[in-house]
C-alpha cells in the first residue's frame, strides 16, 4: 500500500506522463503508414525472441500449459500484427462517397484520424494476448497509449511492462503498474479513448468516469454466454468443441460458453460425450485430469475460493453432480464439473462464472430456449449446435449477442475479419482488425465545394418564390 507522500508522487507521475504523450499524440498525426508498422515491426520481434518467457510468466501466473499460451496468448497477438501490417495502407486511404443528387457539385470523402492520447486497461484472465491487442490496434490509429495492466498476474504484467519499456519511449507507450487507486486516477485523465476489458460492473465505473471528460470508451465485457444445441445436433462433435471451448484456461474466458441449453431428450446422450471428450482430451493415461500438463489453474485464492463456493450452493440446493467436483486449495486445482437440475436460485445461473464449472439446463422446445435466453442480459457470445439452416438463422434473429458461432465455440476471437465485442451488458464498442482500428481513430466526414456558383447559392435569403418552390422540390422528391 502506497504511503500518502509516496501516492500524491505517483499520481504527478501519472499527469506528467499522459501530458507528454499528449504532446506525442499531436505529432503522431501525420505518422505515415510505414513509420506506424514499424512501431507494430518491433512488438513482433520482440515476441519472436521472447516466446520463452512469455510462456514461462503465464505459467507463473496460472499454470498454464505452453501450448496453450502459444494458441491463446501469442498467435492471436502476432496474427494481428500481420493482418494490420498487410492492411494498414488500404485503411488508412481516405474513403470517397456517392454524392446525393441535391449535393450535386460537391464531392465528399471519409478520412481516418487517430483519436490521440488512448487507455488500455487489461485484464488477467489472457494478460498477454488482451492487453498487446489493444496496443496494435491503438498503434495503428496512430495514439499514444498508457497500460494498466492487471496486477493479479504480476509476473506478466512485468514483463509486459519489460518490453514496453524496451520498444517505447514513455512518451510514446507507458505502463502504470498498481491496484484499483491506480486505475482511478488514471480514469481522471482526459483521455481521447478509453479501451476496457473486465467485469460489466466495473465497465460501468469506467464509462461514467470516461463520462466526466465525453472520453469515447471500447469496453470488453462478458456476461453468461450459452450454448444452445439443437435436437439434430451432432452430439459427439458438439460435446468435443464445447469441452474445449469452456477448459481452455480452466473456463476463465470471457467468451467462454457459460452454460449449455439441450433438449431434454437428448441431455444424458450429450452428458456421455462430454464425459468421453473430457478423459480425450485432459486424461487419455486414465491418472486424473489433476495431473494433466493441459489444464491450467484458477488463478488466485480468491477466485478458488468463488467457484468452490458456487459448487457447494449449487450441490446443497438441488444440483446434480455429473462430473467433477474435486478441488485442491494447495494447487487451486478445481475438476472439470458438469452440473444437471439447476436453478434460477443457485449462484451458478446467476453470476457468470468465469471458472471450469458448467450446468447444463434442459428444454422442451426452441421457443423456450429462445425465450431463456433473451430473458437475461445480452450475451457476448452465443453459440448454436444444429444442421438445419432455417433453425440457425431463427436463433441468430430472435436473439442478440456481441458475436454468434454455429456448430462451434469460442473461434470467432481469432477471425480477424470479424468485429469483435459484446452488446449493451456485454460490452460497448468493437475490436480486432480494421474494427480495432476504427475504435481508436475518428472517421471525419469532409465535403468539397466548388468556387463560385453552386446549387447551394439559389437557397440563400432573401427566400423569394424561387427558393421556396426549389426548398418544396427538395422535401418532397429527395
């Protein structure tokens, strides 16, 4: 905990460091093209000779498997990286438009300027991966960026906070390391836009601190995001995608499915094929998945502390344990646990859960499901298990979420194409790409008129009979 001298210096710090890069902002809006990829050149080379240590803080942090900080937390960052290098001139080209027949004369463009001085607060749960994204696209804008990154994974924040150090000067790109007092007065700051990945309740306490200074805010939030299968599913496919989908990082993925909706005819066929695709996948030697190098840990006791507790209200109200339900405080190890017979009461279907628990509820038809879902706040993902078209496309029109995946889990993340975030609950605001790219750049709308006489000039007062049958021409033909 900071002394009151030694806070009233960090906190001048904090001024001191954004007016610099506010100043660094101004000058960057000229940066061309090749000198903002050459900024992106030297985050992927540093990545290139650093894959070892990244793998190394993430398994300190959480014990997550290197493959899996390889596929999560690294490719998704240097996959950015290229796609923004290869697309970076096209998007920054000012766009023309058509020009409407009444604007006959003039001519009208869209260009693309960097919002300036940018904040990137990321989360723990894919410390790596969600806070060097943001940067490349807030990079590519042509803003100046200060981190906040989490200080639940200390060992990679440092070494975020080493390679910034190492790549930027702090003019240009800074961390800020520190807990929620950090943040808050880092949220005084009038920045030009505000990037958030976190909670919905603390995405709440960014956007009206964002409020105080009209800061533009990207927030990544989350939410309960289900998966819904449908009774023509493929059942052994399904179960395999899902169990990856929600074990990967031991279930703390924002977009993660948080809870399964089936048939109520088909429920035990699908709770075998989650059984068989759970021992595939993290115990082929028949040891226990506890001693599997493929799933990683929670990542403090606190949080070890919140998913035991929602197992034991879950179990103590009704639930039934399908699968799972071993834990080990000294590890923070918690099972794969499938849950059956939950209800609106128990914490499981209220909180998202963020933790390698999964209920599974049933239904009797599509409708109900449907209606289940649209009864709770906007997903951020939604995923839909089924071969018929016609079904497909009603779940994806009679429901809303930030993004949809069909007869898949969780993939959507790494399609570069695709804008990226949630929808009201579940986020403000889009990401990845050119989406990234657009959120920390102003599209300025910019008319050319020509000199002289114009069809502007018959529309000027005095308003004679001239003018207001050309003014009635307008309202009611364009």
């Amino acid at each position: 905990m900071l002394s009151p001298h030694s806070k009233e210096s960090e906190f001048k710090h904090l001024d001191k460091i954004f007016k610099n890069q506010l100043l660094t902002s101004i000058a960057w809006r000229t940066s061309t093209a090749s000198e903002k990829i050459a900024r992106l050149e030297k985050i992927r080379s540093w990545i290139k000779d650093h894959q070892q240590e990244i793998r190394n803080a993430l398994k300190n942090d959480f014990g997550k498997p290197e493959p899996e900080t390889d596929i999560s937390e690294i490719f998704p960052v240097t996959a950015e990286i290229n796609h923004t290098i290869k697309n970076l001139k096209k998007w920054m080209k000012p766009k023309s438009v058509s020009t409407p027949l009444p604007m006959l004369g003039t001519s009208g463009k869209v260009y693309v300027e960097p919002k300036g001085t940018s904040l990137i607060i990321s989360p723990w749960n894919y410390p790596f991966n969600l806070t060097i994204g943001p940067l490349i696209s807030a990079l590519s804008a042509g803003c100046t960026a200060i981190i906040k990154p989490s200080e639940m994974t200390p060992h990679t924040s440092e070494l975020v906070s080493q390679m910034i150090s190492e790549l930027f000067d702090p003019n240009e790109v800074a961390v800020v390391s520190g807990e929620v007092e950090v943040s808050t007065e880092l949220l005084k700051l009038p920045f030009d836009h505000i990037f958030f990945t976190g909670s919905p309740a603390v995405g709440k306490i960014v956007m009206k601190a964002a409020a105080e200074n009209l800061t533009s805010v990207t927030l990544e939030l989350g939410g309960k995001s289900p998966a819904i299968l449908n009774e023509d599913a493929d059942y052994k496919d399904a179960a395999e995608k899902i169990i990856w989908g929600k074990y990967v990082n031991c279930g703390q993925t924002c977009i993660a499915p948080d809870y399964i909706l089936v048939p109520e005819s088909r429920q035990e066929i699908l709770i075998m094929e989650m059984k068989v695709a759970l021992q595939k996948m993290y115990d082929p030697a028949y040891e226990g998945i506890e001693k599997s190098p493929d799933m990683a840990r929670v990542v403090n006791d606190k949080h070890f502390q919140r998913l035991t507790r929602t197992i034991e209200d879950a179990i103590s109200k009704g639930a039934k344990l399908e699968f799972g339900g071993k834990c080990n405080p000294n590890t923070r190890y918690i099972d794969p646990t499938i849950l059956t017979e939950v209800t609106e009461e128990m914490l499981v279907m209220q909180e998202e859960i963020f933790g390698p628990i999964f209920p599974i509820k049933t239904y009797k038809s599509l409708e109900e499901a449907i209606e289940y879902v649209n009864s709770k706040p906007k997903p951020l993902a939604l995923y839909f298990f089924g071969k018929n078209p016609e079904i497909t496309s009603k779940v994806l029109h009679k429901t809303s979420s930030g993004n949809a995946v069909i007869n898949d889990c969780v993939l959507h993340f790494l399609h570069l194409g695709l804008p990226f975030g949630g929808v009201n609950n579940s986020g403000i605001g889009k990401a990845h790409g050119y989406h990234g790219f657009l959120a920390f750049s102003n599209e300025k709308g910019v008319l050319t008129q020509r000199v002289g006489l114009n069809n502007v000039t018959l529309l000027r007062p005095p308003y004679g009979i001239k003018a207001k049958k050309i003014i009635a021409s307008l309202i009611k033909w364009f």
